[in-house]
C-alpha cells in the first residue's frame, strides 16, 4: 500500500418535492486518522487472531468540527432520529481495483438543525474511527421524511 | 469531468490511472475483470444480499453512490413467478 483516500460525498433529498435537492459534498478528500491506520494495519499485517469486521458503519454530527489524524470519535455524533449511526446497506468493491464504496440513506424522523459532517466506524457503538470529514456544505434543516445519502468511497493502492 | 483529489483511482491490471470520475466508469464499465462484490439490502424485503461478480456499476460523479440495487433470490423468484403467471393468463 503507498497511499489511502477517502472520499465523502453527500446529498439531502427533501421529503417536500417541491424543494431541490441539496449537494453537500461531492468526493470531499478527508482524513485516515492515526486510529484507522493502526487498525489496517492490525487487520492486514499483525494480527494473530481474527480481526474486526470492516468498517462499514456510517456517523453523522451536527457538531462543527475540525477533523484531524488524532480524532478517535466523532463529536456530537447523532444517535437519534433515523440518522444514527447505521451499518451501510450497500459496501461494494470493484475487483482489480483500488475503490470500494460504502453507502446508507438515512431517512429523518424529525428535526435537524444541519448536519455538517460524518465518520466510518468499525463497529455499531464506539469502534475504531478510520475515516471522518466535513461536508462541503452542511444540510440545513431537515425535517421528518427528509433523507441523506451518505457515500464514502475508499481508495487504496 | 468530475474530478478527485489525492490518489484517485487505480487498476494494476490496465496500469491505468486517473482522477476523474467518468474516466475510471468508462474504463471500468463492461470490463469483465471489474466486477463488483460486497453487499447491500434487498429491495424488497431489506434482507442482506451477499454479491460477487457483479458487473461494473458506475459511479454518480455528483453524488458518489454506485446505486447497486438488487432484490435477494426468494423475492426475484416470486416476481419472476408473477410474471410467468400474467403471461399464462
């Protein structure tokens, strides 16, 4: 491996047809943190036992933060709501590749203020945080019914 | 051209690489070497569907998502199974 990227890209579709869809990031670049790397590795190279399952599980927050490699969980994270953290519905690589992609539409079932970030984890609660970003933008309110598509596709060569 | 930064997109196999969306779904789509494997929920009944060798699914260069959307066996048997039966009768 001589590289990693992570990509978070993110769309609110409104329940309300008569407002437009809403871009928060589209392959925003962001952070493996010092954590994640720790755990490819464990999981890859060192590991004597069987390792943890992937991290498939996307967090969202409402919090403004300013990731960083030494971030281990993700500030604010929701948990309420229909978008608490969830285990991806759909976690695909392509074969003879270095992309995979791990993607979830979480549906609202009531009020947010804007969410403005996410983070993958390793597990259902607390975990190894691999991976955490900002949105380019964040949502806005949301309202019950509203949904985000949260899309993360990992690159590694 | 939607295009990423950092590492992008990188297939060994073609020793091809590159930074933009439509490229890698051109050089990907209908590549029998690039088939798909993972899971996601079916569409119908919402249990996991484990996959291999699926083929190439594109990536929306707006919104990053690959949109594999399948149902398991048991449900697309029985929607074969309407079918079949509309068109006996």
């Amino acid at each position: 491996m001589n590289g990693q990227d992570g990509y978070l890209s993110a769309i609110v579709i409104y329940a309300d047809k008569r407002k437009k869809n809403k871009i928060l990031a589209t392959f925003k670049h962001q952070l493996l943190t010092d954590a994640g790397k720790d755990w490819m590795h464990q999981q890859v190279y060192t590991n004597t036992a069987a390792g943890t399952r992937g991290a498939g599980f996307i967090a969202s927050t409402e919090s403004s933060i300013t990731p960083a490699v030494g971030n281990t969980t993700l500030t604010g994270e929701i948990s309420t709501n229909g978008l608490a953290r969830a285990d991806a519905t759909t976690k695909t690589h392509t074969a003879a590749s270095n992309s995979s992609t791990v993607e979830h539409t979480f549906t609202a079932s009531g009020a947010f203020t804007s969410v403005l970030a996410s983070a993958l984890f390793n597990a259902s609660s607390a975990g190894t945080m691999p991976h955490i970003a900002n949105f380019a933008t964040g949502s806005g309110t949301l309202a019950t019914n509203d949904t985000l598509k949260i899309t993360w596709t990992l690159n590694l060569s | 051209m939607a295009m990423i930064e950092g590492g992008g997109f990188r297939c060994d196999a073609h020793e091809f690489k590159t930074n933009e969306i439509e490229e890698w779904n051109t050089h990907c789509f209908g590549n029998p070497e690039h088939t798909e494997s993972g899971s996601t929920v079916c569409t119908s009944c919402g249990v996991i569907v484990v996959f291999t060798g699926l083929p190439y699914h594109k990536i929306d260069p707006i919104t990053g998502s690959k949109n594999i959307s399948l149902k398991c066996e048991e449900c697309e048997s029985r929607t074969m199974g309407t079918v079949k039966r509309t068109v006996v009768q």
